[in-house]
C-alpha cells in the first residue's frame, strides 16, 4: 500500500494482554498495514503491549496511541521507546497525548497546564533520544540533569501527538511527525485537524511528511442496519465519555448532544441520530464500508485504524475486512 493509504486494526484496551499477539499476527496474516496499541489506565500497559505485538509480527508497523505525558518522567519514556525502537527497527510508532482526565486525575497527576505539559514532555523525550550529549533543562513540570541514554536508537523514530482541540492539533504540526485522531473523527473534522497541523509545521519550517492516523469505530455486515447496530452501543459510551468536543462540533452536533447527555445512558444509546451513525463511525456493507475508508483517505487520514465492533467479535470483523473490504479498496 502506498505510504499515504493505510489501514490499520486498533487492538483496545478491554483486550486481555495475552491475546494481543494472536490478534496482531491475525492482522498481518491478514494484510493490514498497522496494529495500534492503546494504552488506557488501568488495562494493559502500552510498551508491554506494543512489544508483544511486535515479537509476534514481521513487517507490521504497530503504533502506541496515546501514552499520558504526565504519567512517565519524559526520559523514562524516551528510554523505552529506545528499547523497543532498537528491537524493531523502523517499525514502532508511539504516540503521546493528555491522558485521559479522569485517569490522570486519580494518580494526583493533573497540570495546571496541559498544554505546556504535554511540550515539555514531547520535546524532552524528542532531546532524549536524538541527543548524543547529556540533556539538561529545567521546565515547570520536568527537569533532565546530564540525561542520556546507554542504548540510544539506531536511526530517526517518529513521535506522534494524540490531541483534539485546535491549539493542540496546531502544535502537533510543530513539534512531532503526526496527530492521532480519536474515534468520533468525522472526516470534516479529519480535513480541519490536517489544515491546522501543515499550519503548525510550516511555521516550525518542518519539512518532512505530516501522518494523521484516524481511529474509527467500525463494523461491517452484509446487513447494512446490522453493521449499523454494532457500533451504536459504543458511540453513545465514547461520546457520554468525551462530550462536546471539535470532533462532533465539526457535523454541528454539540447542541443536541448536550440535550442528550442530560438523559440516561439508555437514553442517549437509542437517541442517536441515524446520521451520527453514518459521520462519527465507519459501518455498514463491504461496499459502503470501503466507500467510507476512501473518504477518510482523501481528506487526510493517511492511515485509518479500524476499531471492529462489537468488540467480542474481533475476529469475525477482521475476517470480513479482509476478505470483502479490503478488494474494494484503491491501495
């Protein structure tokens, strides 16, 4: 597949650790691009998972989508990624990001600034790796004094923010090689993010290529309403989890979703409207599925990472995409 079309498979964080390899050589097996690893606190942990994706695979990239920036010193976190980069050259992709609120705030580890958090944490870790000199700064959440690695990586490893809002998709562009989009990604908000990101880069003066990863929950079906189905349950759950956000004010959906926020999780699961459906997941029939993927494609998704629904039926959806879908796409 060509480096600006790929698909990958999020493994999520309900997975049990010791099926993430079986599921990622699966995906392989199976033709897929990328395996992404969450890393959700309290599930598995992300660079044990990642690992044990790659050990059991030989040319998939696997991606880490998205460490807390706060939950690991930056050095610790850039001493990791240079293990598992020299284990498995130019196949691991990490990403970091905020955390999720809630988690952060039961470790007693929220910033007063996010923003400047997460900065300070990208461009140490950044420092950490690249840097043949012992790494010294003082920042208002990390300090590094003479910081450097024993076993540094071999050769240049991409780091990738997972942000949402419009100051962070702008500094992804500037400080890392990529933006994981989270799931409830339409693809007006997919074109927003990427305009905002060559923005951050050109200002930076960064040449290189922007990769925007897209996380969607997916499901296919020769049932189209069936498909449809499956992934209603958990948009209702990542959307009473996140809310409002730039991802669902992009189809102009934060009003209403207000008002169904208010009611109960019942509620809100049977109040979807059918054309959420359509614009925050990716379901339906092999073709409609396909159809879909492409659209993401050509607004800026260089790869879409599918998050198979219901989740107990990983397998079965895997099968599917890549025996019905996968010969529909344009790779």
């Amino acid at each position: 597949m060509a480096n600006d079309r790929r698909l990958g498979v999020l493994l999520i964080s309900t997975t049990p650790p010791e099926r993430l390899p079986l599921l990622a050589k699966k995906c392989e097996d199976l033709g897929f691009d990328e395996v992404w690893i969450a890393e959700d606190y309290f599930f598995y942990g992300g660079f044990a998972g990642a690992m044990q994706a790659l050990a059991a695979t030989e040319r998939i990239r696997v991606g880490l989508g998205v460490l807390s920036c706060v939950a690991r010193h930056p050095a610790v976190t850039a001493m990791e990624i240079a293990s598992i980069a020299r284990a498995f050259p130019g196949r691991f992709v990490p990403g970091i990001g905020h955390g999720v609120p809630v988690w952060v705030q039961q470790m007693g580890l929220t910033p007063r600034s996010p923003m400047r958090a997460l900065e300070e944490a990208v461009t140490g870790v950044r420092a950490v790796l690249d840097s043949r000199d012992p790494v010294t700064r003082e920042g208002s959440y990390f300090t590094f004094r003479d910081v450097s690695l024993v076993h540094p990586p071999m050769e240049d490893v991409p780091l990738y923010l997972g942000v949402i809002g419009e100051k962070g998709c702008e500094l992804a562009g500037r400080i890392a090689d990529g933006n994981i989009l989270s799931v409830l990604a339409p693809t007006e908000y997919v074109a927003w993010a990427r305009k905002l990101g060559e923005q951050g880069r050109a200002q930076a003066g960064r040449e290189a290529p922007f990769h925007l990863p897209t996380y969607a929950l997916a499901a296919v079906d020769v049932d189209r309403e069936r498909a449809r189905a499956a992934v209603r349950e958990s948009l209702a759950f990542y959307l009473r989890a996140v809310g409002p956000t730039p991802l669902t004010g992009a189809i102009g959906a934060n009003d209403r979703l207000v008002g169904l926020l208010a009611g109960s999780d019942d509620e809100l699961r049977d109040g979807l409207p059918a054309e959420w459906i359509d614009r925050l997941a990716i379901a339906g029939t092999p073709s409609e599925v396909a159809a879909r993927i492409e659209q993401y494609w050509a607004v800026g998704a260089d790869s879409v990472v599918l998050s198979p629904q219901p989740a107990e039926a990983i397998e079965d959806q895997l099968e599917l995409v890549g025996a019905a879908v996968m010969p529909r796409l344009s790779r």
